[in-house]
C-alpha cells in the first residue's frame, strides 16, 4: 500500500457517559454567547435543555435559542435561521451548539457557516450541483456539537446535508471549515431515543462504516477505525434497540457513530448512500431506514469488486482465520450476518415497504448520482442501478 492522505478530524473530541458536564466549561473556550439548535422535543420536556443552560450560565455562557428542528433541514430552514442569527448582530464571541440528532447538527453547521459567509442570498447559492457554486471562504462561527442520536456521525464531518422537494434534491453545503471546533458525545443522551429511531439511527453509522472501509477512496486510519467501530456496533445495535438503558449498548454504539463520522469525512461513502439521499427526496423515506434497506444489496452488488475488503470485514467482525476459510464462503457469511441484523432490528428488505412506488425509479436513479455514489467500488450505469431497485420492490 501506497501512504499518502490527509486526514481531518475535529478540532477536540470528548467522550463519555455523563461527560455533557463540562458543555459551560468547553462552551466557554469558545465564546460568551451560544447560539442553541437543538432537536427532539423531547430534549426540551426531559429536561435537557434547561441543564445544558444552567452548565452554561454557572459558566458565564450566555444562552439563546435559536431553532429546533425534528426532520431533515430543508433550504428554508437554512435561511430562516440565518436571518435570525443575523438579527441578533452575532459576531466574534458567539458561537453555534447543536444538542440532537444529525439534522440540528447539519443545520448548526450550514448556519455557522453562512453566518460569516455574506456572498450568497441562500444557502442554495453554496450546495453543490444545484447551485452558484460558492465557496465558503471564511471561517464558521465556532462550533460545538451534541449528538443525542448515535448514527449520522454528522459531528464529525465537513459537511450539511440540506434536502428541498420543489425542486427535489439532497445536496451538501461542504467545506473543511464546517469540521466542528468541538464534539461533545455523552452517550446517556441517547437512552430515550425510542427503540426504532435507534435502529435505523445505528444501522446509518453501520452503513458508514462498511461503506468507507470498501470505498474506492478509502483512506487507511479511517479504515482501522471502521474495523473496531463494526466490532462494536454489529453486535451492539440489537441490544440498544432492545435495551435503550444499555450503557453497554449506547456507548459503543455511540463510539461507533462518532467513528463513522469521521470515516466518511476521509474517505466517502458509496450506493447505499446515494440511493438513500435519493430515496429521501422522491419518497420521503427517513434516511437511516434508506441506508438500512440498502446496505445489504449493495454489499451483493460490490462483493466482486472489493473482495479483499470483505474478507477483512468477515474475518473481523465473525472471528474467521483468513486463508482457513474460503474467501466467498466469508463474504457470503458477512452479508449474510449484515442482513440478519437488519431484520433483527424491525428493518424491510423491499422498498415497497417503506412507501417506493414502481413509477418513482427512474427519478430516484437519476438523483442517485453524487458524492456518496462516486465511491461506490463498482461503476454503475442508470439501467443497471435501475435494474437493481426494480428487483429490490
């Protein structure tokens, strides 16, 4: 192997059951007024959100909230909170939280970043493919991130993904700047997440995970943090979703999603993500179950063109001996393995179940095309992916 990469990653990771502690104290080092996004409901009624501002106020952090979100952002979504921000004259001293899932944390993002970036009249001016291509040329606000979720590893990326229906796309807002200052993950965050939410939440970071570690642009640190973050989480994700009190559970799981972050930050994503991204605009699919629902066809599709790597991942995560064991028979043993955890965690195996009609295809193969699909290990034409959705309903 050739060594030669980068490699990016946020500027302090901090991680630990209860460690939402020290959010005044790392807040603090960042700025005197925070800006808060957060997103469940929930995090509000359990009390959450007034503890995270009590932290902040013992630290001299001023609090303002500034939105909530529960779905994925969309362009209007960006906007308006950029024009509230913009309100309250932020500037050098404030700083963007995000407590919640990968939508709060994208949006976070995508407003950090905007808030010094004035060259556009949207964000749509800065997505790529479908807008000006603008750049972000100046540094976000600082940033610091709370998953409450364990499956986007949305903290740990370079990028927001932001979605719209009219017209449809799901396009990132990307820049090495958008990289989070700080990453606060408190794995007790993600105990009331309901049994679902957790299922499709973790199979997105086992999804990451494999696809990053068999991408045509992997890199090789996120490819020995893949191999433990699938040892954890394989055998973990039935458990939380099972057992949300799992601290077991919630911790590798929330380890293994914070991994797959970063991941895919270095090294890409392949089909599954891109089919998902367009799965989630054409049929409003929730992005997790798109993932979960497509990993295992295109682990089937990919096996002849990263077979080195499937075997990697078989002898890992199911304890084979390489070269005591015939390759496909491990290959086959793991997608098999895969598959049985997605049907363990209440996953469908066709996309008739989660709401694709036949006439919406050529549409979602269409959108398909991006950069999760550029690290796909085999090169797919429109009939062939076609062809595979079309056997998969």
């Amino acid at each position: 192997m050739r060594l030669d990469y980068d490699l990016l990653t946020p500027g302090r990771i901090c991680f630990g059951w209860g460690r939402r502690e020290e959010v005044g104290r790392l807040a603090a080092a960042l700025g005197r007024r925070a800006f808060l996004v957060c997103g469940s409901r929930t995090l509000a009624s359990s009390g959450v959100i007034d503890e995270i501002e009590r932290l902040l106020g013992q630290e001299g952090v001023q609090t303002v909230l500034l939105n909530s979100i529960s779905r994925e952002p969309e362009v209007n979504d960006v906007d308006r909170t950029v024009e509230l921000l913009r309100k309250q004259n932020a500037g050098e001293g404030d700083l963007l939280l995000a407590v919640g899932g990968g939508s709060a944390i994208d949006l976070a993002k995508a407003v950090a970043a905007l808030a010094t970036n004035h060259q556009g009249s949207s964000v749509l001016d800065f997505l790529e493919g479908v807008g000006r291509g603008l750049k972000i040329e100046a540094s976000p606000l600082p940033m610091l991130a709370m998953p409450t979720t364990a499956g986007t590893g949305s903290e740990a990326t370079k990028n927001a993904v932001i979605s719209s229906y009219d017209p449809p796309f799901k396009k990132s807002l990307r820049s090495e700047r958008m990289l989070p200052d700080v990453v606060l993950v408190d794995p007790e965050l993600s105990v009331s997440v309901p049994p679902e939410i957790t299922a499709q939440t973790g199979m997105d970071a086992i999804t990451q995970l494999i696809e990053s570690y068999i991408s045509c642009r992997a890199q090789p640190v996120p490819q020995a943090l893949c191999l433990q973050g699938l040892e954890l989480a394989l055998p973990a994700i039935t458990a939380a979703v099972t057992d949300g009190s799992s601290r077991t559970a919630r911790e590798q799981m929330s380890h293994a999603a914070l991994i797959s972050g970063l991941a895919l930050a270095n090294s890409g994503l392949g089909m599954a993500h891109g089919v998902a991204a367009s799965l989630g605009v054409h049929a409003k699919v929730p992005h997790g179950l798109a993932c979960a629902v497509m990993l295992p066809v295109a682990l089937r599709v990919n096996r002849f063109h990263c077979e080195p790597q499937l075997v990697a991942l078989g002898c890992r995560c199911l304890g084979f001996t390489e070269g005591l064991t015939d390759a496909n028979e491990i290959i086959d043993a793991f997608i098999d393995y895969v598959t049985d955890i997605t049907a363990q965690v209440g996953i469908p195996h066709r996309l008739r179940d989660i709401g694709v009609e036949p006439h919406q295809l050529a549409d979602i193969v269409q959108s398909s095309r991006g950069n999760s699909m550029s690290g796909n290990p085999r090169e797919l034409s429109d009939d062939e992916l076609h062809e595979i959705l079309e056997d998969l309903l």
